[in-house]
C-alpha cells in the first residue's frame, strides 16, 4: 500500500467493511481520503477473518455432505468422497484474497490513499501513524472503524493450534476428531457446522439455557433441533471455567451454571467464540477525550459523531449489530453528511443471516420483544414442507414467519429459517423499509415455483387466508 502525507478531509481509521466503504463513498463526495489499517491487506476482519473465509468454508463443507448424503434421491450415487482439506483451505485463502485485492483496486480507482500502519489519535484532526517509519496525518475529520476482536475466556487461553478463536477455526489443517465449540451464537454454530459436516464429533458448551438467545425463540428452538439431527451435541447451562491443552488435546473443566456441579470434556481442539469485544486499544481514545459506553463502545449521537469534534465513529466500534452490512450502511452514511448530505440508517431493519444448514434470517422484531413491548400482533406462518420449490430441492425444514401490528397490518418482523433464508429475508426488508402492511405483501404475485412463495403465504396468513395450508 502507498504511503500518504498532507492535509486529508477524512483520514479512516480501519479498512473494514466499515471504514473502506465510508472511504470510497466519502471519496466518490469529493473529500480527500486517507484509510490507515494495521493489517497487511484491506477488507478488515470481514473479508480476512470473518464473513468470507467462514462462508468459504460453510460452502465446500455444504458441498462434501451433500455428495456423501444428499444426492441418493436424485439417482445419483458419487461413492464416498474423499477431502482434501489443504485444497479446501487454498480456495478459501484464494477467495479472501480477491476480495482484500478488490477493496485495493477500489481505493486505486477512487483516489483513496491505503496507508499500512496502526493509527493512533494525536490530537484534534491529528492520527499518528505507527509503520516503522512513523509519520503524522493532518486530517479535518477522523473517522474511527476500528471493528472488534473476540472476547477471551478467562482460564482458557487461546494458542491458535489446540485451542483457538475463530480465526484459528478457519485456518485448522486437519479435521479435529472431537471439537468442543465455546459459545451457540452464529459463529460457534456456523464454525461448528463446518467442521461436523466434515467428520468432527461436535459438542457445543452453552452457559445460557438456550442457544442463539437474540433469535426469536420459536425459530432458535427449531435451528436447535436441526443441528441436533445433523450430530451436534449441545450442552446447555453449563459453563466453562478451565482448559489444559497438551500434546494430544484439550480437557476443560466444565460446570453446571445454576448448580456449579464440575466435570471435564476432553477433545482435540477447542473453539472460544463467546462473542466480539470493540476494538479500541492504543487508539489514544482517553488523552483525545472520545467517550467511551460502560460496555468499551465508541459513544456517537444519531450522526455518528463521538464526543470530540471533528471525531465520528461506525461499525462494530459502535452499539448495535456487529454485523458487516450495519457497518457499510453506517461508513455510506457518515460519509454523506461529511459531504452535507442526510446520511442515515434505519436500525429497524436490518437483516440478520445466520449460514447454517439451513439458514436462519431474520429481520425486525422477535416475538418475545413484541410481547415484552405490549405490542398487540398477530403472526402469519407458513412451513417449507408445504412449498413445491422445498420439496424439489429436498429442503423441506422450516418455516417464514411473520409478525405484523394486529390493528394497523405493519409488519414489525420477519423470521425465517430454511434453504435460502439469507436471501429470501430481503423481500421482508424490501417490504418493512416501505413500511408495508402483511396484506401489501399478500396481494404481491410471486413467481411459481419458489421458495419465496412461502413468504407470501405467511403474509396471507397473518390475515387468516393462506391457500396452501
Ligand atoms: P472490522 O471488519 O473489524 O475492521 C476493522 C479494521 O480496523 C481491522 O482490519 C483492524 O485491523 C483495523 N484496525 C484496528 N485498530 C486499528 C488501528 N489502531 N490502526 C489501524 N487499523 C486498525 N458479519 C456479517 O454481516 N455477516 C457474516 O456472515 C459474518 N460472519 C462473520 C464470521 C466470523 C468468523 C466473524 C469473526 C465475524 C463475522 N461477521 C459477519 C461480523 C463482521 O465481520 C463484522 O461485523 C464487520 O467486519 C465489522 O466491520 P468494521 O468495519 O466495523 O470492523
């Protein structure tokens, strides 16, 4: 990456999916950008350990299972597979790098100058920046998009080879015989079914009495139930208060949450995926007077302005989803009223994907949020086994559903699990973003025969007048 001096409009700090879309698009405005990052290629955790790599992996693991089990009723036997799993990782590490290599050609193409380096804050409109040969960045508006980075467990040390986060889960070299995976939000599930697709024993300890505990919890209960036919383990409540890694693998001390009972549980290897902490060491955050919430979030107003002017910050710095879409909506936003336009996000909806087989997708409120709100709503819903498209594809587990107002019809949330999921939520999106009625989406003709029949099924029967059920 080139090196860049002078006076800049924006200096980013942080070439995620965050900072290097507010980079570009400030750029696009006009501004003079600077993007600093202390990774040795752009993209952020998304494109390098995150988003890509794992959906990389979930796909060629989708890919193996189906061809050891999936294909018989189609006629077509394959024998068994065989895995390669070096090969399987260098199209992962391929992938990732067309993307980094895109965000570099973006920045070319745009006019943004990609420093190399970790930013520090110097100063009002001053980002130092630490590269070997240091150097100091004049800038009139500093945008902090540092992201986060997985929150350790205490007495259970991350090496990256026995016991690993999420970025060692990408890169392992063999399939581990037994993996215990610490943590049921998405990326321990996520994780968790790429390697049982490929042969690992996988058992996922819990310290809550539910997984995915965010999810609505109808459609958690059922995403639950699929994994456990899949030959996921879950322990539940329980949680883990020790490891001791050596030559052969990992036993951890694991206790009962409510009754503090102790065991151990030896495995190969361990995954810590119990959650994503902001990232905002050495950012000189305290001496430059940025506030900071009780939980280490960057604190900002409605225009993602932090408490120091001149100072804005986005993504998962910043409450909210830690998502990679929340923290591009917010990069184009900030971006615009850098450029006094009217940037803006609307948090109501923003989808959220989970890449299991199937998928869960949800958008809006859950059920429970509605009910602990006193919102009066009614639910539409409607199951994959009755959609022709599910049943050609043999993916008949699932259902959409919808929740929307009981009197004004609004839909207020839309939760789906099944084949496609992440992609079918954005009909709800598209919907809840014109702040449709479920009658609105009732009376939309949908294509036959597909998936997203279904969701038009749900809305016909959130008014109690679904045809297929
Ligand atoms: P980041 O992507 O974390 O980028 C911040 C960048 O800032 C990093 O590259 C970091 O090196 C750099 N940086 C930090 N400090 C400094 C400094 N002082 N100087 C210079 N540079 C600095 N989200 C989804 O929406 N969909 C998914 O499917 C999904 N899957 C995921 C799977 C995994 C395994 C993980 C770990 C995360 C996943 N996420 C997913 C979450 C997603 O990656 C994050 O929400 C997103 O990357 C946040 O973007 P960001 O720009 O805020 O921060």
């Amino acid at each position: 990456m080139a090196q860049g001096n002078g006076e800049y409009d924006l200096v980013v700090i942080g070439a995620g999916p965050g900072g290097y879309v507010a980079a570009i698009r400030a750029a696009q405005l006009g501004l003079k950008v600077a993007c600093v990052e202390k990774r040795a290629s752009l993209g952020g955790t998304c494109l390098n350990v995150g988003c890509i790599p794992s959906k990389a992996l979930l796909q060629s693991s989708e890919k193996f299972a189906e061809v050891s089990h999936g294909l018989e009723r189609h006629g077509i036997s394959a024998g068994k597979p065989k895995l390669d799993v070096a090969a399987m990782q260098a199209n992962k590490d391929k992938i990732v790098s067309e993307n980094t290599g895109g965000v570099a050609f973006l920045f070319r193409k745009n006019k943004v100058t990609a420093i190399t380096g970790a930013a520090r804050i110097a100063g009002i409109g001053k980002v130092e920046v630490n590269s070997g040969k240091p150097q100091t960045l004049a800038a009139k508006n500093i945008l902090i998009a540092t992201g986060s980075e997985p929150v350790p467990l205490p007495n259970v040390p991350v090496d990256e080879k026995r016991i690993v986060s999420s970025t060692g889960a990408l890169c392992l070299d063999a399939v581990p015989k037994r993996l215990v995976v610490v943590g049921g939000g998405y990326i321990g599930l996520e994780l968790g079914s790429v390697w049982r697709r490929l042969g690992s024993e996988v058992t996922v300890v819990e310290f809550l009495d539910r997984i995915v505990p965010a999810m609505d919890r109808e459609i958690g209960q059922q995403l639950h139930r699929t994994l456990e036919k899949q030959g996921l383990k879950f322990r539940l409540a329980t949680k883990v208060v020790g490891a001791e890694a050596n030559k052969s693998g990992v036993t951890l001390r694991i206790a009962g949450a409510a009754n503090g009972k102790t065991e151990t549980l030896d495995c190969d290897v361990v995954l810590v995926a119990i959650g994503r902490r902001p990232h905002s060491d050495g950012l000189g955050l305290m001496e430059a007077g940025v506030a900071v919430d009780n939980a280490g979030r960057i604190a900002i107003d409605s225009d993602f302005r932090t408490s120091v002017e001149g100072i804005y910050a986005i993504g998962d710095v910043v409450a909210g989803p830690q998502l990679a879409h929340k923290a591009s909506d917010e990069g184009i936003a900030v971006a615009e009223i850098l450029a006094g336009q009217a940037g803006h996000v609307n948090y109501d909806a923003i989808p959220a994907v989970v890449y299991t087989a199937p998928e869960v997708a949800c958008v809006g409120k859950t059920e429970e949020e509605l009910k602990e709100a006193g919102v009066l709503y009614k639910v539409g819903k409607f199951p994959f086994t009755a959609n022709p498209r599910a049943r050609i594809l043999g993916a008949t587990e699932g259902m959409v559903k919808i929740l929307a107002d009981a009197k004004t019809d609004r839909i207020l949330g839309c939760h789906i699990i099944g084949a496609e999921a992440g992609n079918m939520i954005h009909e709800a999106v598209v919907a809840m973003e014109f702040g449709a009625s479920a009658e609105d989406l009732a009376r939309i003709c949908h294509a036959h025969p597909t998936l997203n029949e279904a969701v038009h099924e749900a809305a016909m029967a959130a008014g109690a007048r679904a045809i297929h059920i």
